[in-house]
C-alpha cells in the first residue's frame, strides 16, 4: 500500500530536493495531500472503492426524522426503504444539501416515503434524516453513501522506547482512529536517534500510545516529534498516478514554479480517464476545482494584454 512518503520521495527531484516537509508538523506536504484526497473523495465523485451501505434503523409510523449513527458517513448517493413483506422501493429523491420541510402527522395523510434529505450531521459521529411523505408503518431504511475523507493529520510524539519484539512504542497525543492497524504511520522529528524516524507500518494506538513495526526504535524525548497517519486508503494504489502528479503540481506551486500547470493537467486528465461512470457534470466540478481558477487567471491576463494593446500603449 502506498503512503505519503512515496509521495514525497517522487516530487524531491523536481523540486530540487527542497523539503517538503520541513515545516511545522510536516508541512506542506500534509496540507496538500489532505486537499487531494478531499478532492478525490469529497461530493459529486463517487467510487466503488469508497462506498459503504446500513440497514441498522427502522421508521416509526408517524415519525418523520432519524438520528443514524454513521462514523464514516461523507454523502448520501441512494436510500431506499423496505416493508415487513420484504419489498423494497428507491426513493427518487436524495438531498445532501437542501431541507425537507416539517409535514403534519396526520394519520390518514401518512404513506410510504417519496423522499429523503440530509438535515444534519455529526462529523464522525451520526446524521440526521428527514423524509417525505411521514412514513405509514415500519420500514428498514437502507442507505448507501460515500465515505468521509480522512485528512492527513500530524499529531504529537512526546518519545519513544527502546524496540521490543520488532515494535517500537510512541507516546504521545493521538487521534486513534486515524491510525488504523496495517497502515502506515510517518514518524519525523527525533534528531538524536534516527532509526526513530521513517514511515512504519502501524500495530495498534490509542489516544496516548502508537506502537509501530520499527525493529529499530531508540528511547527518546524529543522536542518537535510528530507522526502523520501516511496511509493514501482508501484510495487505491492504481490511483497513485493520478495524487502523485497532483501532488507534484502543487509542490511546484509552492514555490512558483511554472511547471506546476503542466503537471496538474496531467493528473486532472489521468483521473478523469481512469474514472468510469462519471457524469459530464462531475467531470466539469472536478476540472473547473483543479484548473478553473489557473484558467480564470491566463483570461485576466489575456484581457489586460488586450487593453494594453487597444491603447496602443
């Protein structure tokens, strides 16, 4: 499985090996591998490889609103509902950003639901649905929705211990659920011992304690430790053409480099044919997010070149 460090390694050449994780907390390399997978990962695109279904709630006749409980809930592609007979309807309608309003509970008025809409959510926590019509009986809700991206998070290492067993143990502030066992872990920071650096595969965490397959691990309190959960999951690494020239491109960017047009087309065109099934408006989102505003800025440079001529100036 592919991290961010093999991210790293690939663009040091044409940035002339500059670091590119040199500043605080690893910046900027987080930063601009956070907005990739958001990009990738974030609404209206849609993958396969990013899809995840529940059935663990049931209508209430006269109930029109349901607090679900959903960890890893990013948007709602499709809901349907099904009876007690075990016949199942799709909803035409899903909103993941306009409300459905409050209809009366009236029990003659009650039918099985025509619509749903996302009213609220609890990042990493639960969403709250609304339906249309207010549903006349029990039925299982059944949804299926695109994972939340999860960003690429630096958090801090306060030491670690001396290996055992072929781990070695970090302590320190960790969101635990970002650091998921069989991923990899990119540890920098320690000046002292660098066997303590380097990207690990993960064994287990929790919110003070990282334990990663480092045979190598020395003890050590440094002073600006941190480790970043490296893992591009659940982006496939036959997807890895398409972040590393995107990555690359706004590595260039960075420091002004021009090159940074080029390679961010490359990786917008690699996406766009790797992707099936995108709708021509995905597609449009997805090219006017990585090259609108490039092109926004070549028209206004265009225009003023033009008045500049038109004055004969």
């Amino acid at each position: 499985m592919l991290n961010l460090q093999n991210s790293i390694n690939w663009a040091l050449p044409y940035v002339e090996y500059s670091p590119l994780n040199a500043g605080t907390a690893g910046e900027p390399a987080v930063s601009i591998a956070t907005m990739i997978r958001n990009s990738l990962l974030s609404a209206p695109q849609s993958h396969a490889w990013n899809r995840n279904e529940n059935s663990s709630t049931s209508t209430v006749a006269g109930t029109q609103d349901y607090t679900i409980n959903l960890t890893d809930f990013g948007y709602l592609e499709k809901c349907s509902v099904t009876d007690s007979s075990g016949n199942t309807f799709e909803l035409k309608d899903v909103y993941n950003n306009l409300p459905l309003s409050k209809t009366t509970t009236t029990t003659n008025l009650r039918s099985r639901p025509l619509a749903v809409a996302v009213l609220s959510t609890i990042p990493g926590t639960s969403i709250k649905i609304r339906f249309m019509q207010i549903p006349d009986q029990v039925y299982t809700i059944n949804l299926t929705y695109q994972i939340a991206a999860v960003p690429f998070t630096a958090n801090v290492v306060a030491s670690a211990a001396n290996a055992a067993a072929g781990n070695t143990s970090y302590t320190g502030t960790f969101t635990s659920s970002l650091f998921v066992a069989g991923q990899a872990a990119l540890i920098a920071g320690f000046t002292t011992n660098a066997a303590n650096n380097g990207t690990f595969t993960i064994v287990s965490c929790n919110s003070t304690t990282l334990v990663v397959a480092n045979p190598n691990g020395v003890s050590e309190s440094p002073t600006a430790a941190y480790a970043v959960n490296a893992a591009w999951y659940p982006i496939p690494d036959y997807y890895s053409d398409v972040y590393n020239w995107l990555f690359l491109s706004e590595s260039l960017a960075a420091t002004d480099d021009a090159r940074a047009q080029i390679y961010r087309q490359r990786g917008v065109a690699t996406y766009l044919a790797r992707t099936e099934g995108l709708t021509e408006m995905q597609r449009n989102i997805f090219i006017q997010q990585w090259l609108g505003y490039e092109r926004n800025g070549q028209s206004v440079t265009l225009q003023l070149q033009q008045a500049t001529q038109g004055r004969g100036i």
